[in-house]
C-alpha cells in the first residue's frame, strides 16, 4: 500500500510540474508580447515569480535556459532576466547633489532616509521643473491641476503604468517607487510618474584584419563592441535610446531611436534613408535579447517623475548589417562610435549593467 501511494504522489508532482513550467512559459510569452505593444500588465501567481512586483533578492537575476518567443514584429528571447526588484539597493545616480542641467541642489537623502516607509519629518525636497518642460511642449504634461491624469493605468495615448507594478499617488502626484531623490516636480522629464524609453543595444564582434574574432588576453572570450553615442546634455557615454512616443509600440522606438542617433538617418537624402532601413530592418528582424525591463537609475528621476526602460540586444554576428553602415551622430547624440564592452566602462545611468548581461549571455568578455 505505501509502495501505491508514493507512486501516485510523484505523479501528481509530476503533472503538477509540467503545468508550471507550461504556465511559466505561457506568462513570459504573455509578459513579452504585451511589452512590445506598449501594453500593460501585471501577473504575480503564486508559485511563478513575477517580472514586475514580485521581490527578489538580487537586483539582476540569470540563468541557463533560453526560451524562445515570437512577436508580430520583432523576434526576440529572454533568459531569466527581470526587472530591478524593490528590495534591491537604494537608488544613487537619482540622488546625485546637483540635478543635471542647472545649478539645483537636491535636498540631502542618506541611504537609510530613501524608502518612502521611513518616516522623516525633517525631509524638505526642492521643488524644480526645468523651464524646457514648463513652456509645455507637446511631449509633456501640463501641472498637476490643470488636467487630471490617470496614473496607474493607460491614460488615452499616454501609458502611465510602470514595470514596478502599482505606485502610489499622494496629493495627486505620483510617488517614485525606488523612494526619496531629494527633488519634487518633474525636473527634465515630461510625464508626471514613469516616463517609458527603449534602449536599442547593437553589438558586433571585434576582429582582426582576416575576419577572425578578437580574443581578450587576460579572460580569454571574444570581445563584444557596441554602439556608443555621447550625450549632448551631460557629455556621457551611452546606450542611444529615446523615449517611446504616445501609443508608440516599443519595437518601432527601438529602431526609430537607433537610426535617428547612430546613423542620423534625418539628415540623409530619401535614397541614402532606403538603403540605410533597408540594412536595420533585417538587424531588428533578427532574434533580439531582452537584456532589461524597469526602472532606470538615472540622474533625471525626482519624486515625482522617473525613467524606465526596455533594454534589447540586437546583434550583427557575421558583420555584414549594421557593421557596414558609417556611423554618424545625429539627433541628442554628439558622437557615435564602436566601444569594447568591459567592465571598466564608465557609462549613463544603469547602462553599464545593462552590457554586463549581454556579455555574459553572449559569453564575451566582461
């Protein structure tokens, strides 16, 4: 009789696995076809670890296992990469001391004063909204009171939900997830709560004169190079990405924000712009990696208003697409060029993380 019942337990747990990994391969179908629509969508079951809210105790998470998936317009495949989750290490770059492009102090946050569940009465942010977002261009909201946002939620064309899952709204103006930056308003960014980009990561190999790949003489793996532009705005190096226009599906603002960067597609004639789509077309048609999904620690956020991103690999392994093509700065680019990826690279935000996954997935160098 107990030889009976074990048999009948590993069978259950035997059915029961296969539906969890069907399941589990179901949702990160579901997760990523809703990503490049511009979708949102939050999923947390029990048993399966969510890619939006659900925590983690480390900030990047990988493994061994590729799976495959299919969109209508790109192809791409994850590991398992998820989002910053909240309990990860307080955000820095979006509590540097002078906000980026003006002489605006933040207000002092210590490590331990960032997570809105602490309180602190003493906490006095300075209120800034760069004048470029005040004059309210078409690409930014008006204040908070003029109009009536729906935060949490897809408002028109305007997505204002976030990777992180919910957030809160306190006075009605939403509160940044990752905790205190020392600055209320929007400062640089134009949506009050998440302000959605895609950051296009093209790579290639390093080689010789002969074609043969370059070899690191220390780690011994092939060396990756990437697409770099220097930002206009602060003078650093960085993934060309931009941000993803109202109802915009992701795919699209991956390509748009490489040609407009990298390639200053804007600036060429019609037939020079053919032959230029033509080449990334077939680039962005290949599979793709999805290298990151979340929010972004960059020097930009506020209390009030903060960067996510969706980081994707695409990579021209024989050399013969986008490695072809002259680089040219273009758009909020003042240079572009090939970099090595190591791990001494200084880059933008949380670009630097974003390479080290891709190097590890493409067992290059780091």
């Amino acid at each position: 009789m107990l030889h009976v019942l074990i048999v009948l337990l590993l069978m259950s747990l035997s059915q029961g696995m296969v539906h969890f990994l069907l399941r589990r391969n179901w949702i990160c179908r579901v997760r990523l076809t809703f990503t490049l629509l511009g979708l949102p969508y939050t999923v947390c079951t029990p048993g399966v670890r969510s890619a939006i809210s659900c925590s983690s105790s480390h900030p990047f998470r990988t493994g061994q296992t590729v799976r495959p998936i299919t969109s209508s317009c790109y192809n791409l495949y994850m590991t398992s990469v998820w989002t910053m989750p909240s309990s990860a290490a307080p955000h820095v770059k979006s509590r540097c001391p002078q906000y980026p492009g003006s002489n605006i102090k933040r207000f002092p946050v210590p490590d331990d004063k960032v997570d809105w569940r602490h309180n602190w009465p003493q906490y006095k942010p300075v209120s800034y909204t760069n004048p470029s977002v005040a004059k309210k261009p078409a690409w930014a909201d008006p204040d908070i009171g003029s109009f009536s946002p729906h935060f949490n939620a897809v408002d028109g064309p305007v997505d204002r939900t976030s990777f992180d899952g919910s957030y809160k709204v306190e006075e009605g103006k939403p509160l940044n997830p990752h905790g205190r930056t020392g600055l209320t308003g929007r400062g640089l960014l134009g949506r009050w709560g998440p302000n959605h980009a895609a950051d296009p990561i093209v790579t290639r190999w390093k080689v010789d004169a002969k074609g043969a790949k370059i070899h690191h003489p220390v780690t011994k793996r092939p060396i990756l190079q990437f697409v770099s532009i220097k930002r206009k705005d602060c003078g650093e190096w960085a993934i060309p990405g931009g941000m993803v226009d109202p109802g915009e599906q992701v795919s699209l603002t991956l390509q748009r924000e490489f040609s407009e960067e990298a390639l200053n597609c804007l600036s060429v004639s019609p037939s020079e712009k053919a032959k230029i789509n033509e080449r990334i077309t077939k680039l962005f048609k290949s599979p793709g990696f999805q290298v990151y999904k979340g929010y972004v620690d960059d020097p930009r956020n506020t209390d009030n208003a903060w960067m996510e991103t969706v980081a994707v690999n695409f990579h021209d392994d024989s050399g013969n697409s986008v490695s072809e093509l002259p680089l040219q700065a273009g758009d909020d680019a003042g240079q572009v060029q090939w970099v090595d990826v190591d791990s001494s690279l200084a880059l933008y935000a949380s670009h630097s993380h974003f390479l080290e996954l891709v190097a590890k997935e493409r067992k290059a160098h780091w």
